[in-house]
C-alpha cells in the first residue's frame, strides 16, 4: 500500500489495516478513504460502494467496513487535485 499523503509504501502482514494505524513515515492516517481502492471523485458519495455511508473528512480515519488498501493512492489523490483545479478554473472561465 502507498501513503496518499508522502508516498511511503507500507506492508501490513495480517490484510487487516486497524483504524488507529498511522505512517510511519508523516504521520498520516492510514484506513482513510483518499487510500481506498473504492475512492473516486466521480462517484457518487466519492465511493464506488454503493452501500457505504458518507464520510466528511476524507483524509482522516473512519469506520468503513468497505475500506480496500489501494496501491496508487498517492497518484489518485494527486489525479483528483488536478481534476478540481481544471473544474475550478473552466467555472470560473464561465463566471458573470
């Protein structure tokens, strides 16, 4: 798995990632949605599990039981940065 914050990559043993657990590396938390497999700014709810409740703050921990490591997490997160700054720039190309 790869942090989506700095990009360490991280092996657990057990498959099982804990809530609590953290980067080593930064800090970050790590059973959060922007390093879920599931995590899509396209999707509705930004999951593609249609049976996971909405989370508020994407990048801390939550209680998911959908949570799925994802092993480009850092690309997706830089992917979706990219795509909001291209949307804001076209709405504001637009604005009165």
């Amino acid at each position: 798995m790869v942090c989506h914050h700095c990009g360490m990559q991280m092996q657990f043993e057990s498959g099982h990632i804990p809530r609590t657990e953290e980067c080593p590396q930064c800090g970050y938390d790590v059973h959060c949605c922007l390093n879920c497999t599931n995590y899509d700014t396209a999707a509705h709810n930004r999951c593609r599990e249609p049976q996971a409740e909405w989370v508020t703050d994407r990048e801390r921990a939550n209680f998911c039981d959908f949570f799925t490591p994802n092993k480009n997490a850092r690309g997706d997160a830089r992917k979706a940065a990219v795509m909001q700054d291209a949307r804001s720039a076209f709405e504001n190309l637009f604005k009165k």
